[in-house]
C-alpha cells in the first residue's frame, strides 16, 4: 500500500528549488561587491553585532536540531536535553575569553589550526587539522542527509534530488563570496528560522492540549524524568562532552571570532547567541519527551515531527520545509567556507605543492569532491550518527590538550601527541559497536561477563570520558 503524505512531491520539490533559488541569488548578487581574500576569510574583520549574532546562532544550529535532541530525549532522558543544549551553547562562552586571547596574539589570523602551527610543530598540527577537516565532513554529511530524509518524509521526494539541489545551490554562492556572504545569508536565514520556530512552538503549546507538560511526561514517561534514571546524568554528560568538544574545534566559529570588529562586539555576541541557543535546543529535546509519552513505538528522529504534523496539517508541512532548508543552507554554507578556508591557509603547510599552487582554487576543486561524496550519503540514506559519534571522540581525545596548551606553554610537541594518542586507543577500546552492545575491550577482547552491568550499558559513555580525561594524567606522568 501506497504511503500517503503530507503534501505532494511537486509542491515539496518547488518550494526546494525556489528558496534555494532566492538564497543563491542573493547570495551571488551580493558578493559582487565584496570580493578579495581577506572578505573570503575573514569578511575583512568588519562585522558589527548583529551580523555577527546571528550568524553565529544560524551556524551553530542545523537540521540536526529538529532531529537529535528529540531523538536522544525519547532514551536519554532530561539529562540528555539539558546536556545537549549546554553543550551546543557553551563554545560560545568558552570562545569569549579564548577568542579575545587569540584576536590580541594572533591579530591577522583566520583558522584556530593557524595558531597552532606555530604553538607546535608541523606534525602535531597536521594531525590536528585532518582531525577538524575530518569533523567538519560528516557534519556536512549529516546536514544534507538530515534535509533529505525530511523532505522524503514530508512529501516522498528521492534523496538524491533533495541533496542536489542544496549541494549546487549552496557551493555556487559560498564558492564565489566566501565568509562575507555566508554571514550575509545567515542573517536572513535566521530571521526565517526565528519566526517559524515561533509559529511551532505557538502550535505545540496551543494545540496539543495538557500533553505538552511536564506533568504529562511525569504521568506516562516517569522515568526521563526521575533522579534514579542513569542515562538523565551518563547520556546527558555524554552529549554535553561531545557536543562541545566538536564545536570548539568548528573552524565556522573561528572565522566569526576573528570577523569581529572588536573585542566588544565578539564578546555582546557570544552571550546573545549561548542565550538564543539554549531555549532552542530544550524545546526541541523536550518534544522528544512528549513524543515518546504520546507514543512510545515513536520512531526517535520523527519525535518532533509527530507531534507537529499528526494531524497531518499541509500550511506545518510547508512551515516545516522552509525550516529545515534555512537551518540546513545555513549550516551548509558555513562548513563548506570554513573548510575551504582551511586548505587556502594552512595548505601550503600540509602540502608540498609548487610555489605556484593556487590554494583558494585547489580549496574549491577539494570542497566540490567532499560535496561529491557528502551527496552520495545523503543520496543512500546511509545513517551518520555513527560516524558523527566517531567524529566527537576524536574532538574528545584532542580538546583539553589543545586548549589548555593556550594557557600552559610546558605542554610541548611530544607531550601533546603522546596525551592525545593515548586518550584516543583508550576511548576506542571502550567505543562501541554499531549496535551499542559490546566494544574492542568489552565483549571482543574480553568477554563481557567479565565487567559490571554499569560499565556494558555506559560504553559511549565511559569511552568519551576516557578520550577526554587521560590526557591530563599523561601531562602530569610527564
């Protein structure tokens, strides 16, 4: 039988190309004026407090916000919202004593890996750069996948087609203009994504009578809400470890800390955006809660979108679509920059090319091929929460070292490779399988019977703590 859904895939594929469309044009007509290398990286370190605000907020959330919090809240518990939305926000606070450092030592940088190439030798820094290239590739992956199977959802369109469009339109405008127009964008990006996160929020909280309450969670989940539900402190420490550790070492936050026009406006920006943040990401992780409350078959990635679409309404349909391409387009726009700014910069450093290489050109050819396979996922529908998972414990393994050698210089070359090699076998050992069941040391290595019940139902868990926490014991054994 025929699945029926919510609107037809003409309407679904029209609006697709037409707020591409309008993005792209806009996007290329105003990069005619601002062109030149200093706009493609760094848009000429001359943006005020608005631009900056919401570009950072547009940036930091994707299509991955009507998906995972909801999804990771119908298991993880409140633990798993709180933790989620602290660590999507927290770079944000973090950035703002780190960012100002960086500005006033490093004052005509652009890419955090810049930094650290003269913090340390050539090949620490190389590591550490494949590591953030790495991250921000199965982020862009997730990202096109994520708008796919939205679309596919809502009206049956084919993947490919979806992934497609976004991937041409977004590379033609982002190519061509640079950091410059993906701020540009993103302020009129965010504006769209702020009003119609209003208008969900309005309908879920008007018209879905007492289920979107506490006390409803409390009567039919007890448990995602209980002191004694493991996952609420485990999950909910997992996600926020993670979550902030990736976003710490997003090359898109770094371009936006060195685009400032001053300490000032860095610093007025990054607490409004850790405020904007965080309401955003509880709401959406909260209707995980409800969504599992209402039904506990609920398929977790759809949590947020059974409750808004159940009565199959076709004017939440459309709202729901130009939502997911704005947070997607933006985003999109963001990584495909900040990577492509990090070959420009730190390519002749990486690679022994001729003295005549042109880095921004050969940045674009390796931008289109990443954008080549990041279409091919999508176009599978291939799950990327395993890999982004994988992508976080590298974060993990690197983040403490890296961050806290800004502040203490007896952290050298060696000390540092060997804390971060370590923490990394530690937390793969502990990583688990795809099916979460069992891990290297747990089940394959040693059987499973041979650890407490704790340790075999915490191996993510238990794997990012180790990845981020034994570095230090290295520093101090050295």
């Amino acid at each position: 039988m025929d699945k029926t859904y919510f609107i037809s895939q003409s309407t679904s594929l029209t609006l697709v190309i037409t707020i591409s469309l309008i993005f792209t044009l806009v996007g290329l007509v105003y990069s005619n004026k601002y062109q030149g290398i200093n706009n493609y990286l760094t848009a000429n370190r001359n943006i005020g407090f608005f631009s900056l605000t919401t570009s950072l907020i547009a940036s930091a959330l994707g299509a991955w916000i009507l998906f995972g919090p909801a999804s990771a809240a119908t298991w993880g518990g409140i633990g798993v919202v709180i933790g989620y939305a602290l660590g999507t926000a927290f770079p944000m606070i973090f950035l703002i004593s780190l960012g100002k450092k960086i500005r006033n030592e490093f004052p005509k940088g652009s890419t955090l890996i810049e930094f650290l190439r003269k913090r340390f030798g050539k090949s620490l820094f190389k590591l550490i750069l494949l590591m953030t290239i790495f991250y921000m590739f199965i982020f862009l992956c997730a990202e096109v996948t994520a708008v796919a199977i939205l679309i596919n959802y809502i009206s049956g369109t084919e993947l490919w087609i979806t992934a497609l469009i976004i991937l041409m339109a977004t590379l033609a405008y982002t190519l061509y203009g640079g950091l410059r127009v993906s701020i540009f964008t993103d302020n009129i990006q965010m504006i769209v994504i702020v009003v119609l996160f209003l208008i969900s929020v309005f309908y879920l909280t008007s018209f879905t009578g007492d289920e979107f309450s506490f006390s409803f969670i409390k009567e039919k989940s007890p448990h995602l809400l209980s002191g004694s539900y493991m996952p609420n402190y485990t999950a909910g420490l997992t996600f926020f470890i993670a979550v902030a550790a990736t976003n710490l070492f997003h090359q898109g936050n770094w371009q936006r800390v060195y685009a400032a026009k001053n300490n000032n406006v860095l610093k007025k920006s990054l607490i409004v955006a850790f405020i904007v943040i965080i309401p955003i990401v509880l709401f959406m992780g909260f209707s995980g809660l409800v969504a599992v409350s209402v039904n506990s078959k609920v398929i977790p990635d759809l949590g947020f979108f059974s409750l808004l679409l159940r009565d199959q309404t076709e004017f939440l349909s459309l709202i729901i679509i130009i939502l997911g391409l704005s947070l997607t387009i933006s985003t999109i726009d963001t990584l495909v920059n900040a990577i492509s700014s990090l070959i420009v910069v730190d390519g002749k450093a990486t690679f022994n090319f001729s003295k005549k290489t042109n880095y921004l050109k050969f940045s674009k050819y390796f931008i289109i091929g990443l954008s080549i396979i990041a279409f091919i996922v999508a176009s599978k529908g291939f799950s990327v929460l395993y890999l982004f998972l994988l992508a976080d414990l590298f974060c993990c393994a690197f983040v403490l070292t890296v961050f806290y050698s800004f502040y203490n210089k007896k952290i050298n070359e060696k000390t540092a490779y060997i804390s971060i090699i370590v923490g990394l076998i530690g937390g793969f050992l502990l990583f688990p399988a795809p099916d979460f069941s069992k891990s290297l040391l747990v089940g394959i290595i040693l059987p499973v019977e041979l650890f407490p019940l704790f340790v075999v139902q915490s191996l993510l868990f238990l794997s990012f703590l180790i990845a981020t926490f034994v570095p230090v014991a290295i520093w101090k054994l050295r």
